[in-house]
C-alpha cells in the first residue's frame, strides 16, 4: 500500500528548507502546496519547527507564521487520522 500523502503550505516549508533543517522529501508540488508522504521521518521536525514559529507573533512576518499554523494544522490533523482505526475495526 503506498504513503498517504498530506499537502503543506509551500511558503512555510520553503523557508525551513532554505534553513537547512532536515525537510520532507517532496512527492508532488502543487501551486501553493507539496505533498509530503506522512511517513516522512523529517515530518517531525518540520512540525517542531512549525510550531515555534506558530507561536512567534512578534518575531516572524505575519504570512510566515500564518503558513506556520496551517502546516502545524495538516500535519497534526494527518497524525490523528493516521492513528484512527480503520473505520472497518470500528465496533469490533
């Protein structure tokens, strides 16, 4: 079975990768987005760092931390989904 991907900002993961902290390798780009398998063992990293700057209202252009929330959002939302029974175990 393959990855599920997940889609994530482009402007938020393009400015951690210009950083050079370890990104999740890209499957497909899109206009605004990449798709990122949720697999990915950088999607946590990513993560931690969408999450600081979430919260850096002061320190961080406002479309920054905006592509921060959205990106902290897909991926914790990926991460409850991925840890959901299937919906055919349900009730067993």
């Amino acid at each position: 079975m393959p990855d599920r991907l997940i889609k994530l900002p482009k402007r938020f993961f393009d400015d951690h990768a210009e950083r050079g902290l370890p990104t999740p390798e890209v499957i497909r780009e899109y206009a605004r987005s990449y798709a990122v398998s949720i697999n990915d063992p950088e999607l946590s990293e990513l993560l931690s760092d969408a999450e600081h700057y979430a919260d850096a209202v002061d320190q961080a252009e406002r479309g920054l931390i905006t592509s921060a929330r959205a990106t902290r959002r897909a991926i914790k939302m990926a991460n409850k989904t991925k840890a959901a029974p299937p919906a055919s175990m349900k009730g067993q």
